[in-house]
C-alpha cells in the first residue's frame, strides 16, 4: 500500500521530539474531551446489573444529561486528562519498540503487534491508578449507588456536588484506607488482559483494511481518506474482539473484585453471553474518534514534527 502511495513512513529518528510532543498533548488533549462522555456511559453501562438503570447507550446519555446536566457526563474527567502522560508513553514506546523490532525483520504486520501490545503496557501501567478513581468518580450522581465508595458530599445530593478535586481527594482516601496502595492497581491485571490484546491487534487490522481499501480504491483516491476510514474498522474489530474483558475490568476495578475468573463466571451466570456485548456500541462511539486520530491525526502529527531539513523529502 506504502509503495502504491508513494509514502515513507516517518521513523523515530527523524522527528524533532519538541513539536512532536507539543502537538501530540494537544491534540490528545481535544481527542479525549470529544470521547469522554461515551466513556463514562460506557462504564456505567459495563457496571450495572442487567438493565437495572438504563436500557442502552443513548438511553443512559439522556438520562444522566437530564438529571446531571452536561457536567454529569465528564464526572472524573479532571482526574482521567492525566492520562495524558500515559498517552505520551504510548506513542513513545510505540515508535521505539518498532524501530528495535525493525533489526530483526521487515514485516510490517510483526512491527506493529509487537509495538502496539508493548505500548499498551508500559502506558497501563500508568493509567490504571488514574482509571481506578476516575471509574468511581463516574458512578457518582445517578450511577453513584453502583460504586463501593461515595464522595462526602456532607448532605449535598451527587448530582449536585460540585466537580471538584474535592471529590477525588474523599475517593483516594477511601481507597487507599479499604485495599492500601495496591487498591490503585485493582484490576491492573484485567487491564492488561483487555488493552494489550486491543493494542496490537488495532495495529495489524488497520494496515489490513488500509491495503484491502487502497486495491478497491481508485489511484487518485486521497491517502488520507483511506486512512480515515480504515482506522475506524480496524478500532471497531479490535473493540469487538476485546469488550469481554473490558466489561469484566470495569466491574473488578469499580466493584472491588480481586479474582478476574470468578467475576466473569459470574457475570455469565448473572447475565449469560449477552453480558459480554455490555457497553460495546458506546466503546465503539468512543473509540472512533481516537482510531481516526490515530490513523490519520498520528501521522499527520508526525509530518508536522518532521526535522526541517527532512520535510522536502518526505512524500504525503
């Protein structure tokens, strides 16, 4: 596809790593401000039992707009934007692993399954403290009687408690004093199980869909526009194959659970394979607009943070 399109691929080496950062928090930064409430329905939906307070994804989201307002669906969202230190170690990691992977074979396929699963390691392990109370932060207000732990609202109804870090600093203390310091990485484990496998196989299944597009498509067909769309199918397999484990994360991490098998023999048990699919269209919402980032905004990204003297070497 690369040949076809007369594009070269942008390695580590040659980027100026000032602007690729720079731009790279921005526009991390707008990316999860757009998908943040489909996140927080997501979990909620993932949490619940059965269908005990919202029926679906668009009814969970007029429900909590009508009775939490638009601040109701970026409860956490203060705590969750230091993910973006997480996502800084994604990219890097990425792009370095690749280039360590490329020493030993040129299969594109290989690069990217190995880069991707071992981006998304390094990168949980940093956002899985700040999931873990940004999730229960989620469940306040209408979805708060899901969480184990409340904020101290000292008489104030959740849905009117101010968004605060007054909020975060009551569920930290509360963690903290039930499980200790390894209650920030409660489901750290399921949280591998779910990001790894959907990392490096996101990778692999985009080159994929992006080569089947690019023969199907016309020559002057724009690069970007196969990008744009092959990103968003190569996320919608990738959440598909994986949600099993993303409900079953959610539900460690919220619901204090410390054994992965027997919360998902539960959740069989209690909800049979259809619990499986909890929360896979809001995933799929919400991933979306990170997958286009990803496929067309990531290298974008990197043409912009191109040495100087590279840029009239390089094809777009």
């Amino acid at each position: 596809m690369q040949e076809k399109r007369n594009v070269q691929i942008i390695e580590w080496e040659d980027l100026d790593k000032k602007k690729f950062y720079s731009f790279g928090v921005f526009m991390t930064m707008t990316i999860r401000a757009g998908v943040y409430p489909a996140t927080l329905i997501r979990t909620r939906l993932q949490v619940q039992k059965g269908k005990s307070l919202y029926t679906g994804t668009f009814d969970a989201f007029f429900k909590i707009l009508r009775s939490e307002g638009v601040r109701g669906l970026y409860r956490g969202f203060l705590v969750n934007t230091l993910t973006l230190i997480s996502g800084q170690g994604y990219i890097t990691t990425y792009e370095l692993v690749r280039k360590y992977v490329s020493t030993y074979t040129s299969n594109n396929t290989v690069k990217s399954l190995v880069a991707g699963g071992s981006a998304s390691l390094v990168a949980q392990s940093i956002t899985v403290p700040i999931d873990v109370v940004s999730q229960h932060l989620m469940m306040q207000g209408q979805g708060g009687d899901m969480g184990r732990f409340k904020v101290n609202a000292k008489g104030v109804r959740p849905a009117e408690h101010k968004m605060t870090f007054g909020q975060t600093r009551h569920i930290i203390i509360q963690i903290f004093t039930t499980d200790g310091f390894r209650g920030f990485y409660r489901g750290y484990v399921a949280s591998l199980l779910t990001y790894i496998p959907n990392s490096a196989v996101w990778w692999p299944f985009y080159h994929f869909y992006a080569e089947q597009l690019s023969n199907l498509a016309p020559t002057n067909c724009p690069h970007l526009l196969l990008q744009a769309m092959a990103g968003p199918m190569a996320a919608t397999t990738a959440s598909t194959i994986t949600n099993p484990m993303d409900v079953v994360r959610a539900r460690v991490q919220v619901e204090g659970r410390s054994s992965v098998i027997e919360t998902f023999k539960q959740l069989i048990a209690e909800e049979g394979m259809w619990g499986m699919t909890k929360g896979l269209s809001a995933r799929i919402i919400s991933s979306t607009p990170t997958a286009i980032v990803m496929a067309v905004g990531y290298e974008t990204l990197k043409k912009m943070s191109l040495r100087p003297e590279l840029v009239d070497s390089r094809h777009w």
